[in-house]
C-alpha cells in the first residue's frame, strides 16, 4: 500500500513538472505562429462585431448576418476579443496566448479525466499522449473553434462521469459547472449538441447501475423521480444554452437560425477542392475513407499502430466494470468510447462535407487521448510484474521512440499541425498526398524572410530601408501577410498586380505553380515539406 501511495505521489509531481514545462514554452512559442486561414474573418471580424452588437444595443447588427459566421456562436470570439482589451500586447500575440491557453485547458482536462478514471498515473499518461499528438498541440495556438470545441468536450465528459457516479446526490455546483462546459462547445459550434446525447448516456448508464447496486429497493421509475429529474437534467441545459444564446446575437435577434446552423454543421457549403491520396478532390465529393486514412496518418506512428488494441481493451474494460457495477468505470469507459468512436461514424454514415483533414474532429482527440493514458497506465502495471530485462528493453524502446517523437516535433515548429507519420510513406512523400499547411500559417515566416532580403536591397540601393516602398503580391489570403510586414510595404492580391517586388504563394492549391514564373528566392518548409515559396522579379 505504501509502494502505491508513494508511486501515486511520483506520477502527481511528474504531472505538475510537465504542466509547468508546457505553460513556459506555450508563453516563450506563441509568437512563432502566424494566423490561421480563418482568423481573417473570424477573429479579426466577427469577434469585434459580436461586441459592437452588445456596446451598440444591437445597433450595430453585423454581427447577426455576417458571412455564414453568424451561423456559429460567438462565445469564445467575444470573449477573446474583450480579453484582448486589457492585456499588454499585440493582437497576433494575443490571440496566440489565448489559443494557447484554451488548449493547456484542454490538456488540464484530459489529465483531470485519466487522474479520475485510473488515478495519478493514468493521468499522467493521458497527458503525456494528447500534449505529444501533433495535430492537437500545434492547433493548440491557431485554432480558435475547433481547441474551444475539443476543450468544451473533456470537460463534459469529465462532469458526467462525476455526476453519473452518483446520479441521486448531484451537486448544483457540478451540474452549473456541466453546464459551462457544454457551453463552451454549443457556444462555438451548435453541431456539438451531440453533448447532449453523452448526458443522456451518462444518466441513463448511471441509474441503471444505481438500480442494479440497491435491487428490489428502486425501480427504475422511482430512481427517476428521486433523482430530480428536471433540476439534474435542466440545471446544465439552462446554464449552458443561456451563455450560448448570450453571446449568439443572430440566434437572439431570430431564434430560428438554430436550425440553419444545425443544418450548415452536417452540409457546410465549402466549394473547395482537398489533396487526399495526392489528387484533388472536391470536399463535397470525399470517398468514405478520407476522414479515417487522415486519422490513421495523423496520429504518431505508435497510436495509430495501438488504436484497435486501445479501443478493444476499452470495451472489455467497460464490460467488466458494468458486471461488477463499478459506476465511475463503467460510465467513464462508455463515454470516453462512444466520443471517440460516434463522430467519425456519423460522418462517415452521412457523408457529412468534412475538409482540411482531421481538424472539424479536434474534439474526438483529447477522449481518445484518456482512452491510450489509462491503457498505458494499466500496461505498465502489468509489465511491471514481468521479467526485469524485458521490461528494460520495452522501457528503453519506448523512451527512444518518444524522445526521436518530440525532436520531430521541435523540428517541424511552429507547424507541428503538419505532422504525418510513417504510414503515409514520410514527410516528403505526404506532402504529395495530403494537405499540409492548408491554414497558410506560413506566411509570418515568408514575411520575414521578406524583409531581410528587402534590407539587403535597400542597402545595395544605398538607401533607407524605411523610406524604400516595397510591394508584396500574394496567392490567397493577403490579411495573413499584412500584419507582420513594416509601413513600407504593400500588400495586394497578385491578381491586382502583377507588377510586384516581391511574391508569397502558399503551396495549397498548388498556388506555387500557379503564380508568375519569377525566380524563387526562398522558401518557408520544414522536414522536405515546402509551405509557402518566395518569388522576386527583383533578383
């Protein structure tokens, strides 16, 4: 008993050194990423209007029919934009801190989950695999729907799983805090209702163990009526679609954009073309296998080769809880199962439009995360009780794998999003089969490298570099380049001038080999995988 306590208090301090590891590199890196596709539009815009519709009175209305952006919650965009008011920095560092922050809440979360599930160590690994998958971590600082979302969901599971354990004693206060975290998911995406379905899995799973634990003294009628039925059920829905309409001004001026925005979360009208299997390919016309071959090559090569094994041991150890009415287990297991595995079923099901690879499934990860932490917890025990030399060598293997795993990592940063892993044939390779930096992230970096090689011109021209006008043509989405460019410059679309200094073109779309045919003078990549080249007439 001894061995275990002092075991448990090891992995607790491991747990709270990666955490401080991690908040000192998200504070030191988070400069280092450039905007995403989307924040043009979205955090740049729609967060400021949902403020302005509050500051006005609803005067200012933008914010109720802006783009199809009216059609998503402005939860998090308002209250990143607020934040952003009182903190010393710049917009683009802002906005990468609370990203940040947002997923080392999420990262708290799935820790929180493991620790509650299988104790210390489960935790621990639980954060030790959703910090290390590349995908999440480098969304962690771009990804300002999707890491709100992935959040919003853990903690979910989390409260219910706690609620559920007891469903005749629930807490106000656990149920407010349920209600908050559904919140911050429907408040960004109303398609995360499917939250909702996780609850009533969780309290159904919850007072049918209830029953069987106290037999012949409920039924399950009178387990409903004990168990407050509208105040465990209506406390978190209140709470939680309250904050969404709060901060939702096109679902409070007409109601009935809820059902538009269910029906855009199921068909979303993107008339672009995606690289899967190195063609292009229409997302609304994706073959079945696109969301599950991206996962596949996403995920590090050692999950992706454990997933099944994974997924079986779960199920077996959601059958064996359920048999000995091991509440916590049981309901954790399902849920943690069925928020892994019901997404992408759906998708796949309904041909749901997906694009941009695995990231609209962002919140599938950090459940799948808990799932691998506690197998790997449980492994470990039984490895543990084997042969010294064969638990040093597994040990010694494994340490290897994630060492060469995290110097990847460092490697491809700040585009760690990027990643693919051995089964889609290397970096290089995957380059030519699927998307890459398709959130053009690249361009912080192009500008500058820009801005040197403008300094070097200038001092050939033997003149100021601040009084040297510069004008920079780029290939899809100008407002990702401007910020990080001096007043010098000017930045259009090349297809309004073609007379430019210098030219960005992200590799997405082929924009490379699209663009004019200047000499390329440099170009932002990492690990044989080029994002954005750079083109000067000037040269």
């Amino acid at each position: 008993m001894k061995s275990s306590v002092n075991s448990d208090g090891v992995f607790d301090r491991l747990s709270g050194l990666v955490f401080l590891v991690l908040a000192v590199i998200l504070l030191i890196t988070c400069r280092d990423y450039g905007y995403s596709y989307d924040e043009v539009w979205q955090n740049r815009y729609y967060g400021k209007a949902v403020v302005s519709f509050y500051a006005t009175y609803g005067v200012d209305d933008r914010a109720t029919h802006y783009l199809d952006l009216h059609l998503f919650g402005g939860l998090y965009d308002a209250i990143s934009e607020v934040v952003a008011w009182f903190l010393p920095v710049d917009g683009h560092t802002t906005r990468r801190l609370l990203n940040a922050l947002t997923g080392f809440v999420c990262l708290v979360g799935a820790w929180k989950t493991g620790r509650y599930m299988a104790g210390p160590k489960g935790g621990f690994w639980s954060l030790i695999c959703l910090a290390s998958i590349p995908v999440f971590y480098g969304h962690m600082f771009i990804n300002a729907k999707d890491i709100p979302v992935a959040t919003g969901t853990i903690w979910t599971l989390y409260f219910l799983i706690r609620a559920a354990e007891n469903p005749l004693r629930v807490p106000n206060s656990l149920l407010i805090k349920l209600g908050l975290a559904m919140a911050l998911a429907l408040g960004v995406r109303i398609g995360t209702i499917i939250l909702l379905v996780y609850a009533g899995l969780a309290l159904i799973l919850g007072l049918m163990i209830h029953d069987r634990q106290h037999a012949g003294k409920y039924n399950l009628l009178s387990l409903l009526r004990a168990a407050a039925l509208p105040r465990i059920i209506g406390l978190p829905l209140l709470v939680a679609f309250s904050m969404v309409a709060a901060f939702w001004p096109a679902f409070l001026v007409n109601p009935s954009v809820i059902f538009a925005a269910l029906g855009t979360s199921m068909r979303h009208p993107w008339g672009k073309s995606v690289l899967f299997k190195g063609e292009y390919v229409y997302s609304s016309n994706l073959p079945w296998d696109y969301l599950p071959v991206y996962i596949a090559v996403n995920l590090p090569d050692i999950l992706t080769i454990l997933a099944v094994p994974i997924l079986v041991w779960s199920m077996i150890a959601f059958y064996r809880s359920w048999q000995r009415l091991h509440a916590r287990q049981a309901v954790g297991w399902s849920l943690l199962l069925v928020a892994t595995l019901l997404p992408p079923l759906i998708i796949i099901i309904q041909h749901t439009m997906i694009y941009d690879g695995m990231r609209h499934m962002m919140f599938i990860v950090p459940p799948f995360a808990v799932l691998t932490g506690i197998a790997l917890a449980s492994w470990g025990d039984i490895l543990a009780r084997s042969r010294r030399v064969l638990r040093i060598v597994l040990a010694g293997s494994f340490s290897v794998y994630f060492l060469h795993h995290v110097f990847i990592m460092i490697q491809l940063h700040p585009y760690e999003y990027t990643f693919y892993n051995h089964f889609a044939g290397g970096m290089p390779r995957a380059a030519t089969q699927f998307e890459t930096d398709y959130w053009i992230t690249s361009y912080r970096e192009a500008a500058l490298k820009i801005i040197d090689y403008a300094r070097e011109i200038a001092e050939k021209e033997k003149v100021a570099f601040e009084k040297r006008p510069f004008t920079v043509g780029v290939i899809y989405v100008p407002e990702n380049l401007k910020p990080f460019l001096p007043g010098n410059f000017s930045v259009v679309e090349i297809s309004k001038n073609n007379e430019c200094d210098f030219l960005v073109a992200t590799t997405r779309w082929r924009g490379d080999k699209t663009s004019p045919p200047w000499p390329i003078i440099g170009r932002v990549e990492r690990l044989g995988m080029t994002f954005a080249v750079i083109k000067s007439r000037l040269y």
